[in-house]
C-alpha cells in the first residue's frame, strides 16, 4: 500500500516502523488531485486544512503552494502547479514529473475530495493528540513539575487542539434575517441598545454598553453588603433573559444555598420563610413552582468546590466551553482562591495579582466577559461617609490594574439603618472602555434582589446613545 511508503526525511528506524503516526497517504494525494481537478473545491478545503496537517513533507510543499495561488485567486492545473513549483526552486524536491503523475492518478475525479480532507484531518489531530501526551510524558518524567501545572499543560493542549478546529460556515440570508429581525423587535420592546452582555441593571449598561468579551469585571464591597445576592442578579438575567450560559464558581457559599437564594429572588418570597421552613400560602407556592420551572432550564451552571485555585477553575471553566456555550464566567470570590503549590511562600499580595492576571488570562482564552467578587479591605469603615474607593482593594493593586471595570457596591443602610433604607449604591469606579459614575438600585433584603430603581423602572431611551 502507499500508506506505507514515506519521503526520505520522513524514513522511520526499524523499531519506529512498528508504530507509524497515524497517516493516510492515499486521502493526502486524493486533498491534492482534487484540488488540481476541480478548483471549486478549494473553497471547501482551504477553511478545514492547513499544510501542517499532512504528513508526508512533499504534500505539505504541494499544499501550500496551492494554497498560495488560491489566496492570489489564480487558476490552479498541473501545468500552472508545476511552474509555481519551479519558481519556488521545490519541483525536485517534492519529487518531480514522477510524483506530481501519481497525485493526478490517485482519484478519477474530484468528487470526494471534502471527505479525503476529512480523513487526512482527523488523522493530523491524532497526530497532535499523541505529540501532546509524549510531551506530558517528558514532563513529567523530568519530574521538574508539579501535578497541578502538568494537569493545567494538558488541559490547555486538548483546549487549543479543539479551539483551532472551530470553522466557521456561511448560512442562508432568510436565516440571518429573521435573527436580525427578533434582535431588533426585543432592541425595540426594550428600548436599550447594547454591544456586550447585559447586566439586566439599565443604568450601569448605560455605563458600560453591557459586559464585553475577554473583560475581567471586579465587584467589590465589604461583607454582608450583597456582592453575592447581586451576582446571582446578573446570572439570573444572564441565562433566563438572554439564554446565555454562566458558569458560576462559588467558593464560600454551597450550591443548594444558591439555588435557595435563586428561587427565592425570582419568586418573591421572604428568604427567611424558605430558609425556616415556614408554611407558604397558595399563592407563595405558585410563585415558587414558576420560579423552579423558569431556574429549572436556564443554562446555569455552579461549582461549588471549596479550596480551589486557579489552574482547576481554568480547566473546568475549559471543559465546560467545549460542552455549552458559555457567555459568562462568576468566580466568588478573588480572596478564597488557593494559591497554587509552588506559590506557596509568596506573600499573599503577590498570589492574588497573580490569580488577578490568570482570571484576566482566562477571559482573554475564553473570550468571555469574568465577574469576579472581591473583598474591600477595612479603610472603608474609618471614613465618615464609608463610601467606598478602588483603592479600598483588599491586599493587591494588582487586582485595579488588571481589571477592565471596577464595580464598588455600597448600601449607606448598612451602617444606619435610616439612611436610605431599600437603596444601594454601585459605583463605576474604573471603566477602561467608557465613563466613570454611579448607579442607583433597589434592594430588596427580604429576596435578596437588586432591582433598577423603582423610579427608573423603564429602560433609558433609545436615542439618549
């Protein structure tokens, strides 16, 4: 079989015969002759196939100087491949007249040649699957690394494996506009325009034009303030409203706890009830099954895990985009995350501006939008008006200078329970992309909601953008 044969810088030793790549030369000359044969295929194989992906080093050569006169948009056939071939100095290099015969020879014609790229691809991702094991292998024979990070390499080797594999397709007109056409009938119903996710709060997406992809999103308040409760807000909208997937990484709270918390600020039930085991009365309870059956569907997902760092929240927040779409990621919150093992004897500022640069990394890898929570240090309370600053950051600045928003929640009725009871404050403190401001809210404490401010309870026009 041809399979067998490979090019002189290719000939394995006696032993490597024995355990051949995966290949599959026949597929690679069949790519190859359809390309030559039937130039209207090039459309098809160039967005799936790069020359890397073939495996003897002539068909690489070949490949991409076919690909090269297809980027010039000039006409492709044996005669106008072989003088490309001359001009590169590559004919007798890839194997002449003899080699350039047995391509053409290979296929009667150039039907198949979308499933020999199938073929020859899949056969380029074994190969790249076994290259990346041999190097986990290596390292951890070197014994140089430790678990976590060999654990990290490989996730991040399958990751790039599958991420480089995502092609794009064309679709029909009539689909694109009815899309277009629900987008601006639900723009139109409700009156706010946005380039990034919505938060559900009107005014702070006025600020920020919603929550963009690769964001690093910091909300940041003293305990018992509502960082939590605000969070699962905007994870709320976030999935039920706009269908987008969260991944909520939840190190302090457990998950039966949020799913409390969840259905107890969509249902409108007293928290105190649900978490006392108090009787519900009929109405209570059809509030309660519509709010389970709405929270039942939403794509939502929580890692409760204790004692996390960030090479496992990076590899589950991996595995989880390549199962669901995710259009946002929750970590709660930046000061119980583990420093990683070799981490250890750093001091815990240069940990944390460490996890702050890794949760950048991971918006940017992931090119979704990160809201993670972080504690305010205790400089909040020896102010008079205990508003709180972006340099109230609790133990790193680093956590400022990585994040593209700063988000400060402040509810002046913490501290005096007559000073605008029901209102928060969420202050805009940094915003790489627009305006700093603030915003006003309602809080409802007994459902642990954050609302738009009864008063603003209609979106903000249109043409105010």
């Amino acid at each position: 079989m041809a399979n067998g044969s490979a090019d002189s810088t290719r000939r394995p030793s006696a032993l490597a015969e024995e355990r051949l790549p995966p290949q599959n030369l026949d597929a690679e000359r069949g790519v190859l002759a359809g390309l030559i044969l039937d130039n209207a295929t090039q459309h098809e194989v160039m967005p799936i196939l790069r020359a890397e992906d073939f495996y003897r080093d002539s068909h690489q050569i070949i490949f991409r100087a076919i690909r090269d006169l297809y980027e010039l948009r000039r006409p492709v056939d044996a005669i106008i491949l072989t003088d490309e071939l001359h001009r590169r100095q590559e004919y007798e290099r890839v194997g002449g007249d003899e080699a350039i015969d047995a391509i053409l020879a290979s296929v009667p014609h150039a039907a198949n040649t979308r499933e020999y790229a199938a073929i020859v691809l899949e056969k380029s991702i074994t190969r790249q699957l076994i290259e990346g094991a041999n190097q986990i292998l290596r390292d951890s024979y070197s014994n140089t690394r430790s678990a976590e990070e060999l654990l990290e390499t490989a996730e991040r080797l399958i990751y790039r494996i599958a991420e480089e594999r995502a092609v794009g397709d064309t679709v029909e007109l009539r689909e694109i506009v009815h899309k277009a056409m629900e987008r601006i009938a639900h723009r139109s119903e409700e009156r706010h325009h946005l380039s990034g996710l919505p938060s559900g709060l009107y005014d702070l997406d006025d600020i920020t034009g919603g929550f963009q992809d690769s964001q690093l999103i910091i909300l940041a308040a003293r305990p018992s303030m509502g960082k939590t409760a605000l969070a699962l807000n905007i994870c709320d909208h976030v999935a039920v409203e706009q269908g987008a997937g969260v991944l909520f990484v939840s190190l302090e709270m457990a998950q039966l706890e949020l799913a409390e918390r969840l259905l107890c600020s969509r249902s409108r039930i007293d928290g105190d009830k649900l978490r006392k085991g108090k009787a519900l009365g009929t109405r209570e309870m059809a509030q309660l099954s519509q709010a389970y059956d709405v929270l039942h569907g939403a794509p939502l997902f929580i890692d409760d895990t204790p004692a996390r760092n960030m090479l496992q929240i990076t590899a589950n927040a991996r595995r989880l985009s390549m199962r669901n779409k995710i259009g946002l990621i929750v970590v709660d919150y930046i000061q119980l995350i583990e420093p990683e093992s070799h981490e250890s004897r750093e001091s815990r500022q240069e940990q944390i501006a460490k996890i702050s640069r890794r949760l950048k990394s991971l918006a940017r890898e992931l090119k979704v939008p990160v809201l993670a929570l972080s504690q305010l240090n205790r400089a909040v309370e020896n102010r008079e008006d205990r508003r709180p600053r972006m340099a109230d950051l609790r133990e790193s600045g680093a956590i400022e200078q990585d994040a593209d928003i700063v988000l400060l929640l402040h509810r002046p009725e913490y501290y005096d329970p007559n000073d605008q009871p029901g209102i928060a404050e969420l202050i805009v403190a940094k915003n790489r992309s627009g305006r700093t401001d603030s915003v006003k809210l309602t809080f409802l404490k007994n459902y642990m909601k954050f609302e738009n401010l009864a008063t603003v309870a209609e979106p903000i026009d249109a043409a105010t953008f």
